[in-house]
C-alpha cells in the first residue's frame, strides 16, 4: 500500500506562521529588548555608574561604617614624642598570661604595621590593663614607644590605650 504524501495547505502555513510570530514576540516583550533602559526591564531604574567605586555602598561597608563610627577615637602620640607610635586594629591573638610573670597584657592586632606588615603587637602594662580582656575579634588601639620585645620584634609599649568589643 502506498501512503499519501500530505500537503500543507496555504491557511495551516499561515497559522502558524502567526503562532510562531506571536511566540516570537511575547519572549521578546518579556525580556525587555530594544529598549531605551539599557537591557534593564524597567525604565524607571537609575542609570549605573561609571566607575566600580561610584556605586552605592554594600550592606556590610555600610555596617563597617557603623561600627567604625561607634568606637573610641584613636590615642595618639604627643607631638614632641621621638620614639613613638600608634597601631589599631582587630584583635587577632592575646597573651593574658604572661609568661615573665609581671601581669602585662599582650594583644596582637590585625592593623598596623610596628611588628610585621600588617601586624601590630601592644605591650599593654598591668596598670593599663582593663578589667575584661579584650577577645578575639575586639577593635583595640594603642599608642607609646617602640621596643623589641622577648623575641626581638617590635612591639608598643602602651602608655594610652582604647578598646570597643565586638558587638
């Protein structure tokens, strides 16, 4: 048996030339092609910078700020001072217990540049000392002279000091 070959007629060519038309421009509308809005769905959207820097600031920038802004202001060192520095940061390491027994605190920041590029260690006097050590994580901020310490690294002997824990 033989089997008809079917032809399309002009009308189903029409149909669904129409159908894919019409396809063709539903997907087009939704995805906001053509438009004066830069490729973006809505023209009611501010324009991007220019410049990575000129974007709005991202939710934990905003929230550095804050904590930045609710801190105690840096000491600093005294004008006429020859050997003095300053270093603040985050706290990244502590030595509560010292080990020659004097009751001095030892604070390792993350922030400065006195011991290592980047680090600071804070020689902190046992009259100095607050009544909670700081954790790790706390901002601290220290100024005084340099002087190496037990292992030969620089560090800051504080003579003024400040401290914000981690909220």
């Amino acid at each position: 048996m033989r089997r008809a070959t079917v032809i399309p007629s002009l009308h189903a060519l029409l149909v669904a030339a129409a159908v894919v038309a019409a396809a063709l421009l539903a997907v087009s509308a939704l995805a906001g092609c053509g438009g004066s809005s830069g490729g973006r769905a809505s023209g009611d959207d501010p324009p991007l910078p220019a410049h990575p820097a000129d974007l709005p600031p991202t939710p934990r920038e905003r929230a550095a700020r804050r904590a930045a802004a609710q801190r105690p202001a840096a000491p600093r060192c005294a004008a006429d001072a020859g050997n003095c520095s300053t270093a603040q940061g985050t706290v990244i390491a502590l030595e509560s217990l010292d080990p020659d027994g004097d009751g001095d605190l030892h604070l390792i920041l993350a922030g400065g540049s006195i011991t290592f590029p980047g680090i600071s260690v804070l020689d902190i006097n046992r009259d100095l000392r607050p009544k909670r050590d700081p954790r790790v994580g706390d901002w601290a901020a220290g100024a005084g002279p340099v002087y190496p310490g037990s292992h030969g690294q620089h560090q800051i002997q504080v003579e003024r000091v400040v401290y914000s824990p981690r909220r």
